[in-house]
C-alpha cells in the first residue's frame, strides 16, 4: 500500500504572510506532476468552527459539500487543487478540545487524567492521520497562526510527534517567514527569519525548506546566510515575492524550483509537471480583451476577506469571457430609494451577496428594485435572492409590506420565512427547529441537489437538469407566494427535487436577473468558473459594449 507523505507548513515573524496560498500553490504544482494531494487546516482558536463569527473577525466562512463552515483558506484550496474538501479538511482547537470532552465524559479514558500530552495531541494527530484513509501521495497540513503563538502548541507539538511515529521519510517541515526590505538600509533583514526559526527549534522542529516572504526575491548570498543560520540546504530557500494575482504564485514557485526540492526531499515519484493550464490561465489573466464593472452591494465593504470566494469566482467569470472584472464595493446602508441611480448607474452588473441581520436591507432591496427597473443584470446570492424576491413583491405583486420574517416577524406577507421543518438528506432525518433554537448549527448547510427547469436561463447555463449546489442559511421562499409571484412574471426555475423549497428564481423578460438560494461562488475555480458567474459576467459584458456603442 501506497504510504502518504506529509508537509507541515507553519508560519513565523507575522500573520497574513499567505500561508494558505502557499500551502495551495504547492498542492497545485504537486498535482500538475500527477500527484494526488489532499490538504488540512487546522485553526488553533476555540471556536469549534468559524461558523458563529462575524465575518469582520474571520473572513469569509467557507462551506464544504458535507456542510462543514470551515476558514477561507479551504476555499483557496479548493480553487488551486480542483478537489471538493470535506469536514475532515478544517479542525479547530475548539473541534479537537471538544471530541476529547466528549471521550472523557463517555468514560473513554476511565480512571486517567486527560491532559494536552498525550490526549489533546493524540487527537490531532489522529486528525491529521485521517487524510492518509484514501492513501493520496501527499497531504498537506497547514498550521494556522505564528510560531510562538501560546494556541498553535499543541497542533506544533502533533506535529514533531508525528516524526517520529511516521518516520522522517514521509514528514518534511516547511516554514513560511517574512524577509523585510529595509528602505532606510537598503537591504534585506533576516533577523526575524532567524529569531522565528530559533523559536520552532526550541520546541523541536527543524524546518527543510524555508519560504521568505518578501517584495522583492531574495539574494543567493542572502539565501546562503538564511540557510548558515538556520540549518537547511541552501536550495531549501525560496523566495515568495508579493505577486498581483494569486493565481500567479503556483508558477513563481515553480521558477524557484520549490516543488522539484520537496519531491526529491521527500522521495515522490513525480512526473514532469503539466502548467499549460497555469501558464494559459495566468496568460488570459494579464490580457483581457475589455472590461466590466460590477457592484458587490453589501455590508461588509470595508473587508474583502468577507467575500473571498465571490471575489474569485467574479475573477473566474472574466477569465471565461476574456475581460477584466473591476470590482466596486458598494455600503448598501448608504443606497435609499433615492439615491439608488447615485451610486448604482456606473455599474455593468449588480451583485448582492449572501449575508444574515437586517442592517442595509431596504438598500439592498432598493438596489435590486433599480437592477430590475433598468435592465442591469442582476446576480443575487442567498440573501441576495431573498431581497430581490421582497422587491418584487413589494413592487410588482403588490404586496407592499412584504419582507423575510428575518428581518420583520410582524409583515402580512413574509415571502421568505424560517422553515421549522425541512428533510436532511444527508444525515436522513426530518430536522425541527424552533424559532428561539441556538444559533451554531441550525442552518441548511452544505451540498442540496436542485432541479432546473428546462429552457430556463439557468438550465442554459449549467447546460443540465440536475445540478447540486452549497447552502448556507436559514430562511426560505414561503411556497404561499409561489402563485401570485409566478402570475407577477418570475420564473422559479430551480427547485428542490420533491419541489418543496425554492433554488432559483429568474425574470425572463430581463437582460440578466437570476437570484439562487445556494452559494454558487464555493464551486467556482479558475479552471472551471462557475456557469452562473460566466454568465452573470458575459451579460454585463454586453451591457457595456452595448452602452459604449450608443
Ligand atoms: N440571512 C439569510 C438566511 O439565513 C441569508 C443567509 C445567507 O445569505 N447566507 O436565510
């Protein structure tokens, strides 16, 4: 039997240094040399998922097909390696702390003392074993956090354990620092790279490749004095300059020669690598025949990580109609009825994005009013959905105090509501839930098939019936409106297999309008964009030509 080799890649001086792209870059150039790989997250906070944190503190949530809320960096993995992950992909201190809890309270350890060595340790590396179960050539483990941090020691003590109950042979450390350039000296600085190396030795990992972070590459002597002082070949030194497009660190590594030193480090049977799709990718990247601009209108402007996955699958939409997609973060609490056209009437496309609590709403459903009334095309993603199906409501059909009882218990027509009774086909049992229930976990989560109607836009789009797609929330179309709705002029043209809940909604007699209750962005890859973004994409593409030439 095929035995696994793992990387362990941690992170020293600071955090934000792009360890999860890194971590991602290599699995891609692993796989171009046919390699399968498999890759890990694991988070040293306490949380037992990211799920209940507020998207300013975390970033995006990322979710899995087996409805795991996982940290973005599962999204960049998945983008890079083309893999859907699951549950197993993410654990957290939280998560580990949390199934050993439940171990001693069974009586699992009877009569011993449960402590971080060896119990909370043996769990991770159980965790960490468990990506060995379908035997790929490689996973990669990313450890979260800084060298030093007092969370991230138990998952770095696993991990020096794990040499020696694997053996040196299938274990190689990589280490991710920062390489200052000092403008005052003019120079590089490698103290901090030392003082973080010192400080992952003092717990007894000796890193085999280092990766310098830096603006510039770095010298071959100050490669040769990195390696002096910390102990690794000089070959084992690379450079990662700050590049303006993520999809372009795969190949800079692969200039450095960084996965050619791991598969000779670590003895894999690599072929030459296929980067065709990376050199033609990162080539249509930098030569767009035109441009689009597109509105996210949300509430998280002010921090791009909230819309991680969005942003890359609107990259991807461009990628598939050879144009430049300018992103314009839009405040939705800033757009009123009014001031709609102020903020909107620049804009090829409108997107509004997922999102929980009622702050902005009226802008958002202003926004989709505006979208709807001018012809722009119109991408509305979960709550996005949900407020382009209050607009129309409110507008169209008449109901002029319609809302999602999310946001007002008390309107006489809650078209969208909370659905205490649905049927998880996935674990096979109908799930009840209160109104008042707790917060972590209540949610339709993760991978629900739907059905598209035939001749439907979406149904053009995925170019099949049956599709399945990624959820995340916990309210939905109220099936009482189907009728007076449908009479109004929109199309549901997704739904579930048994018809019970709303997927899609559409308005035919528009350039471009389609809402989803699922999440579309967490299947896109730059390899394979997203139907529904590609589209979205080539209608506001039109839009513009079609302006420009008036
Ligand atoms: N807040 C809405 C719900 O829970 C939408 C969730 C979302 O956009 N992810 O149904």
């Amino acid at each position: 039997m095929k035995e696994t080799k793992f990387i362990f890649i941690t992170g020293g001086v600071l955090s934000s240094l792009g360890k999860g792209l890194a971590a991602s870059s290599l699995g891609a150039l692993l796989k171009t040399r046919g390699l399968s790989v498999t890759i890990q997250k694991l988070d040293p906070y306490i949380n037992v998922d990211p799920g209940t944190m507020n998207p300013t503190q975390h970033g995006e949530v990322f979710v899995t097909d087996d409805g795991a809320e996982t940290d973005l960096d599962l999204g960049h993995y998945e983008r890079f390696l083309g893999v859907p992950l699951s549950q197993k992909n993410n654990y957290t201190s939280g998560s580990i702390y949390n199934s050993v809890i439940t171990k001693e309270r069974r009586g699992d350890y009877l009569g011993g003392t449960v402590q971080v060595i060896p119990h909370i340790t043996d769990e991770i590396k159980l965790a960490i074993c468990s990506l060995a179960e379908h035997h790929p050539d490689v996973a990669i483990v990313e450890i979260g956090g800084t060298v030093g941090d007092i969370e991230s020691q138990p998952f770095l003590e696993a991990i020096r354990q794990l040499r020696g109950d694997l053996g040196k042979d299938r274990c190689l450390y990589i280490h991710l620092t920062l390489v200052p350039y000092l403008q005052a000296a003019g120079e590089h600085k490698t103290k901090p790279t030392q003082h973080s190396v010192k400080e992952l030795r003092s717990i007894g990992i000796q890193p085999d490749i280092i990766i310098c972070r830096c603006e510039t590459a770095v010298s071959p002597e100050l490669k040769r004095k990195i390696a002096l002082f910390c102990d690794v070949d000089v070959d084992a030194v690379f450079s990662s300059v700050d590049v303006d497009q993520v999809y372009k660190v795969p190949l800079a590594f692969y200039e450095e020669g960084l996965d050619q030193k791991v598969a000779i480090m670590l003895r894999l049977p690599a072929k030459n690598p296929t980067l065709t799709p990376w050199r033609d990718l990162v080539y249509a990247l930098d030569h767009p025949e035109g441009e689009t601009t597109i509105g996210i209108v949300g509430k998280y402007v002010e921090l791009k990580e909230a819309y991680k996955s969005l942003h890359e699958a609107l990259i991807h939409g461009g990628v598939a109609n050879a144009v430049k997609v300018n992103l314009k973060y839009v405040n939705s609490e800033d757009i009123s009825a009014e001031s709609a056209r102020e903020f909107l009437s620049d804009l090829d496309g409108i997107l509004i994005p997922g999102g929980f609590g009622g702050r902005g709403i009226e802008g958002k459903i202003s926004t989709a009013r505006y979208a709807r009334e001018n012809k722009v095309p119109f991408f509305g993603i979960c709550l996005g959905m949900q407020c382009a199906v209050i607009e129309f409501a409110r507008h169209v059909a008449g109901l002029s105090d319609a809302n999602s009882e999310e946001f007002n218990a008390e309107s006489p027509d809650k078209v969208i509501y909370l659905l205490t009774e649905w049927f998880d086909y996935r674990k096979k049992i109908t799930v009840v839930r209160g109104h008042d229930s707790d917060k972590g976990g209540t949610m339709r989560l993760g991978a629900y098939p739907c059905l598209l109607r035939e001749g439907s836009r979406c149904h053009n789009a995925y170019g099949q019936k049956l599709i399945s797609e990624r959820h995340r929330h916990r309210f939905e179309f109220n099936n009482t409106y189907r009728d007076v709705l449908e009479k109004a002029g929109m199309c549901f043209s997704g739904v579930s297999p048994d018809a019970s809940l709303v997927e899609v909604v559409e308005l035919p007699d528009h350039p471009w309008f389609v809402g989803c209750q699922f999440h579309p962005e967490f299947k896109s890859t730059p390899m394979a964009p997203h139907p529904l973004f590609r589209d979205f994409i080539r209608a506001s593409k039109e839009k513009r030509s079609a302006g420009e030439k008036q």
